[in-house]
C-alpha cells in the first residue's frame, strides 16, 4: 500500500502480506542462517564428544546394563552427528571438526554411574538447547530432525535415570577413538 505525498512520490506505508514469504527469518522473530547454522555446529560438537564418551565407556563399563546403555546412546549421538552436519552442508557450509569440551569433563570422571549421571546432565543440555530452538526453527525438515533429536534425548535422559539407580561403583580408564561424521 502506498500513499502520496504533495511532491507526488510514493511512500511505502506496508509490506502486502503476500511478500511475508520473501522477508528475512529475523523479520518475524525466527532465526536467521547464521544463528541456525552457529547452533548446529555447537550441538554436533556436543553430540561428538557424547558419542566419544558413551563409546569408550560402554567399553570399559563392567555392568552389562550401563555398557548396554552407552551403546545404545552412542548410536543415537552419531545418528544425530550425521544429521547435524547433513543440514550443515545443505546449509553451503562446513561442519565443525571440534569435539565439545563435554568430553573431557566426563572422561575425568572415573566411576561409570557417576559418568552416566553427568551424561545425562549433557542429555538434559541438549534438551534445553532444543527446546528453546525450536519455536524460531522456520524450515519444515530441520525442524522435524531437530524435534526428532528432542525426543530421542528425552527417551535416553529417562533410560539412563533408571539404569544409573541400579549401577556399582567402580573405576574406568579413558580412551580416544572418533565416533561422529565430520
């Protein structure tokens, strides 16, 4: 819509709504490319150094329920690794090589259950992250992988609650493999 001024040149007063399609993610309130793409790069580096802990702790774990549990969370971590840095690319960007710092935080933890616990500490991370991303995530496709990932953590937080109540005390060392596509 536009009106006229006395020196007869239009003034914009609108934008039609039939543009909205065209506006910036920003505009209305949802991230834009480089917050979207900053994000994916932070939790495929979280989830990098998640896979690398579980692998190495299901691994050395002597409690079959806990090693049966960090395999099947070290499946998912690397599931959503790859989906991470997939829409990454699609995005004409380069996925993050760096393993979060999560990772040597919980290798210094010694004890499995303790280990689990502070991993589910970084689950429930993952879960905050998505949950306030979520609502700002405009494309259809990642905001479905992203809702995916949410309930896939939410699942692994419960699993873990109920296995660490059970687990021994005991003493694990670390080790070094990668786990996660870059």
């Amino acid at each position: 819509m536009t009106k006229t001024r006395s020196d007869t040149s239009p003034i914009e007063t609108s934008s039609p709504a039939c543009s909205m399609h065209e506006a910036d993610d920003t505009y209305i309130g949802n991230a834009g490319k480089d917050e979207i793409t900053a994000f994916l790069n932070e939790l495929l580096e979280a989830e990098r150094a998640g896979a690398r802990v579980t692998l190495e702790s299901a691994g050395t774990a002597s409690f079959a329920p806990v090693a049966d549990l960090m395999r099947t969370i070290q499946r998912d971590e690397a599931h959503w690794c790859a989906m991470l840095a997939g829409h990454i690319k699609a995005r004409g960007e380069i996925p993050s090589p760096k393993l979060g710092s999560f990772y040597d935080k919980a290798m210094a933890i010694a004890d499995p259950a303790k280990r689990l616990t502070f991993l589910n500490r970084g689950q429930g991370w993952v879960v905050r992250k998505l949950r306030d991303m979520l609502p700002r995530v405009r494309d259809d496709r990642l905001h479905a992988d992203l809702t995916g990932m949410l309930r896939s953590h939410e699942v692994n937080i419960a699993r873990a609650d109920s296995v660490a109540d059970g687990a021994p005390q005991e003493r694990t060392p670390g080790g070094s493999e990668d786990v996660c596509p870059k």
